[in-house]
C-alpha cells in the first residue's frame, strides 16, 4: 500500500529529484515497520505515523492501518485527537500551498477517509470481542457440562453405596449375630445350632437376592442390545409386615403399628417414597439389633396423602454388651439422614425418656393422581 501512495506521488510531481523519491520509499519502509508495535502502542503509533504522512506519501498506507488499529479499541478520544491531528495536517499543507481555493474539499475527503479507517477498525474491535465472548461462553459451557457430569457420578456413586449398604447390612447383620452366637455357645442343643445356621444360610441367600434387585434398579437399560433389562420388584413400604416377621423369625420381637386409614394408601405411595420408608424401617432393625439386642421394638407409620409421611422407630433399652454383638459401619443414621434429605423431609433420631432409642422420619407425601 506505500508503494501505491508513492507511485502516486510520483505521478502527480514527475519532475521532482529521485533522491526525494528515495528518501519517501525508505520513509514507507520504516512506516510498515512500525506497524509491529501497533497493538503496543497504538496511540504513539498512530501519532509517528499521521505525522510521517504529512510528509511522505508513502507512510499514507500504513497510517490508515495504524488508525484502524487504534480505533478497534474503541477508546474514542485518542481516536478523536489522532483524527484532529491528521486534519490540521492536511489542513496546514493546503493552506501552506497555491491551491487554497480547494482546501475545503480536501479536508472533507480526508475526513471521510479517516472516519471509514474508523468505521472498520470499530467493527473489526466489535467483531474481535463478540469471537472472544463466544469463545469463552463455549468454554464455560464446556466446563459447566463437565461438572454436571462429575456431579451426576458422584450422585450415581453415592446413591448405589447407599442402596449397597441399606440392602446389605440388614441381612449380613442377621448373619453376623447367628454366626456368632454359633461362636460363642458351643453349648446349643442340636435344634438351636441348626435353627442359627439355617438363618445364616437363609439371610445370605436373600442378601445376594436383593443384592440383585438393587443392581436390577441402577442399571436402567442393557447398553449393548438397547433393551431394557427386567427389574425384579423392589421391597415397599407395604412389606413393612414382612420385614417385621423375618425379625422376629430373627430373634428381635418387633410389633408394628399402622392407622387404618395409613394402610389403605400404603400401596399408592410414589415409588421411590415407598422405597425410602423401607429402607428406613430397615435401617432402623439393622441398628435395634446391632445396639439393642433382644429388645422389644416398635414400628410405626402414619400419615396420608397430600400432608407428611411419619416412620418411627422405637426400641427399648437393651440387655447388657454379648460377646457376639457386631459392630456397625456407623453410617446407618447417615444413610437414612441423606434419605430424609432428598425426600424432602427430615430425622429425628435420639434417646428417649424411658432409656431406649427413638427414630423417626417425616416426608412429604404428594397427593394421589386422581
């Protein structure tokens, strides 16, 4: 572009000395170099530059870069006094020579020039930034799916260590306390030693059956065929009865108490409620017999549609520390905490006046599709 601006000057004073000619081109040379520091130093640039133009043609060029430069930082009283400073240039060299009777119409294109530098280096500035936003935007939506990602593992995670540990505990907490009483009374008439073992054996089958079934609901579909996989059902709060029986088959006498009314609605509560209030129930055995042994427990459930699900536990103070009581992972009352929590509910756990252990969850119960 200087090696245009000079070939018009040469154009327009042909008979001007070649060493003037020599001295614009080298004056151009150095204009273009300048250019490098034109994102450094944009103001300065632009100044050396609009004044190099004034004298040499050749500078013409990259003085319109170096001004679409500065202008696409949009600071616009540098770009304003770089604009006065070419004006007053152009200004001075028509004044200064024998055409003044045209001076305005020069002014006004090089106003015009200099405004289209201006004009572009803004939209190049306002193009610039809208790349840069789009860019950053796409990344942090990179890393906000990341997240969610990492988020929703550790929620995977954590949900099948809770099921794990809800579906686990209660039948390895039976096998447990059978196996040590089989440790620790040799004694045992026969009938005694095969009833302990045929718990052991009956309570580590159905661990692994319901081992099953919690791994039948995690894995939602069979990712090589596209079919989804059969679920065994899952134990409800329905089974509450059931539970309680395979206690007191256990040796833990359990007595369990639900309102008419409660009962009735039993079987239309959410599936995944249902599914909370047994683990719960479940959970709350698990400990009664781990810390309680032998102790009469109470269950009880009450609520209804539309208001609050309440599951309490109570037990009555235990017999005094056996050799063959099992120590706990203590993460029952956290697991059944977290339950309460996405529920939507809350626990109330703690001892009670009388000396025994009172636990007790409240959740919200939805209202029934009609």
């Amino acid at each position: 572009m200087g090696a245009l601006f000079l070939a018009f000057a040469v154009a327009e004073s042909p008979d001007a000395p070649a060493l003037r000619w020599l001295a614009d081109a080298a004056a151009g040379v150095a204009a273009l170099a300048l250019l490098r520091l034109r994102r450094a130093r944009p103001v300065l640039v632009a100044v050396l530059l609009v004044v190099a133009a004034a004298f040499c043609s050749s500078a013409l060029g990259a003085m319109f870069v170096a001004v679409a430069s500065l202008a696409t930082w949009r600071r616009w009283w540098p770009v304003a006094g770089v604009g006065a400073l070419f004006v007053a240039g152009i200004l001075v060299d028509e004044l200064s020579g024998d055409a003044t009777q045209q001076w305005w119409t020069r002014v006004l294109v090089a106003v015009a020039v200099y405004a289209t530098c201006v004009g572009l280096g803004a939209y190049q500035g306002n193009r610039r930034e809208l790349v840069e936003a789009l860019s950053e935007r796409a990344r942090a939506a990179e890393r906000e799916q990341a997240a969610r990602v990492e988020q929703a593992k550790v929620a995977e995670r954590t949900r099948i260590a809770r099921e794990m540990h809800d579906v686990l505990a209660h039948r390895i907490s039976l096998v447990a306390m059978n196996a040590g009483v089989l440790a620790f009374r040799p004694d045992l008439p026969a009938d005694q030693v095969a009833e302990a073992a045929g718990v052991v054996r009956d309570n580590a089958n159905l661990a692994l059956v319901e081992l099953r079934q919690v791994l039948g609901v995690l894995r939602s579909s069979d990712a090589d065929q596209g079919t989804p996989v059969p679920d065994r059902p899952q134990p409800t709060l329905a089974d509450v009865d059931d539970l309680a029986r395979e206690a007191v088959d256990a040796g833990t006498p359990v007595r369990v108490e639900v309102a008419a009314a409660t009962r009735e609605h039993l079987p239309g509560l959410p599936g995944q409620l249902s599914r909370d209030g047994y683990r719960i129930v479940q959970e709350a055995l698990t400990n009664a017999r781990k810390h309680a042994a032998g102790a009469q427990v109470v269950v009880r459930v009450d609520g209804a549609p539309g208001g609050l699900l309440t599951v309490e536990v109570l037990n009555a103070p235990g017999s005094a520390r056996t050799p063959h009581q099992i120590e706990g992972g203590r993460m029952g009352l956290v697991g059944i905490a977290e339950r309460a929590r996405l529920a939507g509910g809350r626990l109330e756990h703690g001892p009670d006046r009388h000396g025994g252990y009172v636990l007790r969850t409240v959740l919200p119960w939805p209202e029934e599709d009609s």
